[in-house]
C-alpha cells in the first residue's frame, strides 16, 4: 500500500514535471527562444554545413517556421478587409498560398542573417491575447538590427503573427502589396501571382 | 547648356522650392501609427513590459483596438502614376549601375574598411542630427550626439570606428523631415524623384533643410560634393547587396512593398 502510493506520488511529479516544462506554457519570451534557438541549431549544425546539404537545412528551417507561426492569423492580417468577403475554401486557399509565400521569403531571410548574428533580448509586452517581444540581432555588416516579434495566444500556445524587422511589419508590408495588386488588377491576378511565385 | 549651380545656397533653395511647391499641392494630414499591440479582446486591457532580466516591469492600462484588421498605415500617394515612372527610373538605375558598381566595391574593398566610410560620413554628418535634437527638445539626444561627435573624431580616428556606440553612447538619428512630424506638420504626398531615395513631401522638404546643415556642401564644389553622394550610395549598396535581393526576391509588387517600407520606418523614426 505505501509503495503503491509512493509510486503513484513519483509518477504525479513526473507528469507535473512535464505539463509544467510543455510548451504550451511558455511565455512570448520563451517561445520566440524557442523558435529562434531551433533555427540557430539548424544553421550551425556542423552536419548541415556542407553546401550539399543546403536544401535539407532549407527545409528544416521551413519545418520550424510552419510550426511556430500562426499563417491563418498572419493571412487575415494580410488580407485586410478583403478578408470578410472571402468563403471558407477561399480562406484556406489563400492561407495554404500565403504560407508558401511567406516561408519562402522567411526562410532565405533566415537562412542569410539569423546564422551569423547573435540575438539579444530586449523587451516583452504582454496585452490580452497578443504579445510582442523586441529583440537585436547583433553583429554582420550592418551591426544591430532590431527585430520584433508580434504573438497571439491561440488554444494556450503562443504563436507567432509577425515579424518586425527594423520599424517594418512584414505583415503590413504584404497587405501593401496585396491591397495594390487588389486595386489595380483583380484577387484571382493576386492568387495567381502568389503561385507564379512557387518555385 | 545648363550647369549645375556651384552657389551651394541657391542649390538646397531650388530643391526647397520645388518640394514645397509639390507640397502645397496636397498636404494630407500626418500618417496616424497604430497601436503595436491589438488584442482580439476589446475594452480595458493590461500592458505588461518587462525587460530581458524582468528586472523592470512596468503596467499600464489602456483601452486598445477591437478589430484585428485595422490600424493600417496610411500610404497617401495621389501621384502614383508618376512616382510609378520614377520608381521604375531608380530602379533600372540601381539594376545597371548602383548594384554593380556595389558588387564591385564590395568585391575589392574589405566589410572593416567600408563599415568605417560608413562610419566617417555618419560621423560629418553630426551637425544635421544634433541641430534636430535641439529643435525636437530631445536635449538627451544632442547631448549624446555631441559626446558620439568627440568620441569619434578623436579617439575614433576622424569618425573611422564608432567608439561611442563601444562606449554606449547610442546615436540619436533625428533629421528635418522628424522636426516638422515633431511640431505637427503633416507627411504630404509620397513622392518618388530620380537619383533620390523614397520621400514624402515632409521629408523633402526636411532633406533639403538637412543638405544646408551640411558641412561639406560648403567646402566642397559641386563636383566634389556629387562625387561624395554617389560614393556614399554606391557603399551603402554594397554594404545591402544581400538585403535588397532578398526584399526583392520576396515581393509580390516592388513599388507597394518600398512605399510601405520607407513609410513604416519613417513612422518609427518620428515615434522614438
């Protein structure tokens, strides 16, 4: 009877342990750690760094960016009002399409600064159910380059929602792009340039 | 034929008179930022901000906005049709000659040597930045601009290294287009002209008053001083060979997603 009960007080701290140390919660800090750490692993595993290799260390660094950030949040943000108009299906094509778009573009970013530079920690502000969390990337010819990270708590999970890179919100920025595509042509021209885009 | 005027004073007061006159044409009232945080929760909210170490944690209430899809930066660009010329003018530019002439430069002259031209020319330039502090009230700020001038010009070899910045003496990058945003005056069309970077007719005006705070314009002829701007644009690409491409490479539409940058960076430059 006593070792039934010590077992099972040993198996409930372990599983405390675990709940405790899940990422489902950690804080804005802590995740954009999290995503940043995995990257930088990525792009300095002596494995990894034969030029040979530079696909696979592409699509890992994809990998970690489709799972840290949240695209149908960064979509919509994107999109702006056109938003509301859309119908489910179309939701999801243009959310499947912006991801491509924006992994692409995020991974050659990544990819060419985040492996050099070292990145320090400034500031988190939490409001609600959105967090941002200032950091500098330090070092490269450019010396410090602040860079932003905009979260939204989604199901307990703090995802990212935007990057923003030196005063530039990558998230308005497409918006920009997207609104003029909009006005000066049609949506299907924006999907279809979003695909012409696909390698 | 026409020559360039070599009065540096009749210069900078043609460039005023065109931009304010393009000015006067449509001012708008100044791009209104957006709150950086928009919670899907409407109402009162807590702002909590900490720093790295949570050694400073400071709350604050505030009533933010409850749609997530607003807050856009305003782009006002009533001439787009011309600016759309020009963009596409300055970028043929930069594709044939400030690109290559970039590669070039970046091929034969070393990241130290270039960061430290970048470097010296930030460094000549303290007037414009210091003369701006003041007129903002930012008095912090000049005073760190005259300590980063010193710094620099002694111990940093004539602005060579920036020891300041080692020192922890940050820059305070004000210019004239952030006084007039400072004292109210409103952003105005965007306005794209050739040789010239992104502006609003705001910055133009303000780009104009800065060239008369500089002191080189005032040594040097207009050759001589020409030859210093090129020189500075052809290093400042080199120093981005990998940035540009890669910006490019990511956009949908070039002449939005340069508009929309230039226009959130100036947005951020007024707000710090």
């Amino acid at each position: 009877m006593r070792r039934g009960a010590f077992i099972g007080l040993v198996m409930l701290g372990f599983l405390g342990h675990l709940w405790l140390a899940s990422p489902a919660s950690a804080g804005p800090r802590e995740r954009v750690s999290e995503i940043v750490g995995s990257v930088s692993a990525v792009l300095r595993d002596p494995a990894l760094q034969d030029t040979g290799r530079h696909l696979e260390r592409q699509a890992r660094v994809r990998a970690i960016i489709d799972e840290g950030f949240d695209f149908e949040v960064m979509g919509q943000q994107a999109l702006g009002g056109r938003w509301q108009a859309l119908t489910p299906a179309q939701r999801d094509e243009f959310v499947g399409l912006f991801a491509e778009l924006f992994k692409r573009s995020y991974t050659r970013l990544v990819l060419r600064f985040l492996g050099e530079r070292t990145t320090s920690y400034l500031t988190e502000s939490v409001a609600g159910d959105r967090a941002a969390v200032e950091t500098i990337l330090e070092g490269g010819k450019d010396g410090r380059l602040p860079v932003g990270y905009r979260l939204a708590d989604k199901d307990g999970r703090w995802q990212v929602v935007d990057v923003v890179i030196d005063g530039v919100s990558l998230a308005r920025n497409y918006r920009a792009q997207f609104e003029r595509v909009v006005r000066t042509s049609s949506y299907e021209t924006l999907l279809r340039q979003m695909r012409g885009n696909a390698p | 034929m026409v020559t360039a005027p070599n009065d540096p004073w009749l210069r900078q007061w043609l460039v005023v008179g065109a931009v304010a006159a393009a000015a006067a044409l449509g001012a708008a009232p100044a791009a209104s930022g957006a709150a950086d945080l928009e919670p899907t929760s409407g109402g009162d909210v807590q702002i909590e901000t900490s720093t790295a170490d949570g050694s400073d944690v400071q709350i604050e209430t505030v009533q933010l906005d409850t749609d997530p899809g607003d807050g856009a930066l305003e782009e006002y660009d009533p001439w787009e049709p011309f600016n759309g010329r020009m963009f596409t003018f300055n970028r043929q530019l930069d594709r044939f000659v400030l690109k290559p002439a970039g590669t070039a430069w970046d091929k034969v002259v070393p990241d130290e040597v270039q960061r430290s031209l970048k470097n010296a020319l930030k460094n000549v330039g303290m007037p414009k930045r210091l003369v701006n502090n003041l007129l903002q009230g930012k008095f912090d700020g000049a005073a760190r601009e005259f300590g980063r001038f010193i710094l620099n010009s002694t111990l940093g070899v004539g602005g060579l290294f920036d020891v300041a910045a080692h020192a922890g003496v940050e820059a305070s990058d004000e210019d004239s287009g952030q006084t007039l945003a400072t004292w109210g005056v409103g952003t105005g069309p965007y306005l794209v002209l050739p040789f010239l970077p992104p502006l609003t007719a705001r910055d133009g005006i303000g780009f104009a008053f800065d060239a008369l705070l500089d002191p080189i314009n005032y040594v040097a002829p207009f050759a001589a001083d020409f030859a210093r701007s090129a020189g500075d644009r052809v290093n400042e690409r080199s120093l981005n060979l990998e940035v540009f491409d890669d910006f490019e490479a990511a956009t949908l539409d070039m002449y939005s997603a340069v508009r929309n940058a230039y226009l959130q960076r100036r947005q951020k430059a007024v707000r710090e």
